[in-house]
C-alpha cells in the first residue's frame, strides 16, 4: 500500500463528502415535505460527521489537517431530480469507500470507512425508498 494514494483517496473522499452536505442543504432549502427532509437532515448530518472522521483519519496519517473544498452546487428546482441525484451519489459513495477499504492496509482506516460506507447505504435505501414516494 502506498500511504500517498491511500491519502489522495481520503482527501477525495473529503471533498465528496463536503459537496454532498452542501447539496443536501440546497435540497432542504427547496422543500417543506416532511419525508424529504427527514431523510436530507439525516444524510446531511451523517455527512458531517464523516468529514470530522475522515479528517481525523486524514491528521493521524499525515500530521496535517486538510484542507476541505467542495463545488458549490445550484439551486434545487426540482425535488425528484434532486433525490435522483443523491441516489448517483450515494452509489458513488459506496463504491469509493469500498475502494479504499480494499487498498487499505490499515486496521484503523478500514474500521472507520466500513462504518462510514455502512451509513451511505443507509442513506441509499432511504432515498430509494423516498424516490418511489414522489
């Protein structure tokens, strides 16, 4: 394992994972509906914790903290889509942390993206879910 690819992919990660928060709060913005939002609080506030565990990963590997950018992303016009989006993003999500689960050597590493990757499956089947209600 190369530690400069597995913190490329962690800084990666990061960055994902700000740009996904920043959506969700644009979807949250856009609506009142109860389950919408119920399931963007959950996921947003999901997504921020993920950020504070990767950049702890991220300072324990490097002796640095990162540096966290994310695009912002326009306004949400139309909710379906916006859940649709989520859906790409969250598949995204899941296929990148088990990447790195699988180039990872590191117990630590591994332990917290599993965990991680476990909650974007969560936020995957609450958004099927939800995509079928609208």
């Amino acid at each position: 394992m190369n530690l400069d690819k597995l913190v490329e992919m962690l800084d990666q990660a990061l960055k994902d994972e700000k740009e996904a928060e920043l959506f969700y709060t644009e979807v949250l913005k856009a609506t009142n509906d109860y389950l919408v939002r119920e399931a963007f609080v959950e996921a947003r506030h999901d997504e921020r914790e993920h950020i504070v565990k990767i950049s702890d990963l991220y300072r324990d590997l490097t002796g640095k903290s990162p540096v966290i950018t994310g695009v912002l992303p326009g306004k949400v016009t139309n909710i379906k889509e916006a859940v649709q989006k989520a859906i790409k993003g969250e598949e995204a999500a899941i296929r990148d942390y088990l990447e790195i689960i699988n180039y990872s050597t590191l117990e630590k590493v591994d332990r917290v993206i599993y965990e991680i990757r476990n909650d974007e499956i969560v936020h995957l089947e609450k958004f099927q879910a939800l995509y079928n209600t609208l």
